[in-house]
C-alpha cells in the first residue's frame, strides 16, 4: 500500500484524468486499486491511497508518458508518497 500526496489546480481536471489515462498507466506497473482523499481544509491538495508494492511506483514514475498524464490532470508538484511509520494489527 502506498500514500500519495500533490497539489492540483481543479479537483474535477485531475479526477477525470486519474480515472482514466492515468488508472491505465497504474495498472500497467501493477496497481491494483487507488482511493482518493481531497483536504477538507484545502481544496487543492489531495492524497491517494494506492494497492500497489514501491517497486510499481517507481518504475511508474519512470515512464516517459507519466509527466504528460501529470500535466494532464493540472498536478502543480511532483507526488510525494509519505512513509508509514507505524503498523498495527487490529
């Protein structure tokens, strides 16, 4: 599982492209599925939680059609996935 955050300039622009060219471009590299987050105090950054192992991630990243799909969905920084610190089982 990773956690992914960014900044976008429309909500609406970036879901559009998530779930489409961009879930394409994940399920290539091995994602599995993808939760999204919106801030409720700041419209414009969101998070997504990603069935997905690093690996997928960074070659994800690699791939030279990615910066087009980034652009595509208004991202205003590179994503950022934040590292778990803690696990716990229930």
């Amino acid at each position: 599982m990773i956690l992914a955050t960014t900044r976008v300039a429309d909500f609406d622009q970036f879901l559009q492209t998530f779930s489409t060219r961009g879930a394409e471009k994940r399920k290539e590299y091995g994602c599995t599925g993808s939760t999204v987050f919106r801030d409720p105090d700041d419209p414009g950054r969101v998070m997504a939680v990603f069935d997905w192992d690093l690996d997928g991630w960074q070659r994800f990243l690699g791939d030279p059609e990615v910066p087009g799909i980034f652009a595509a969905a208004g991202l205003q920084e590179q994503p950022v996935v934040i590292e778990a610190t803690v696990e716990h089982e229930s």
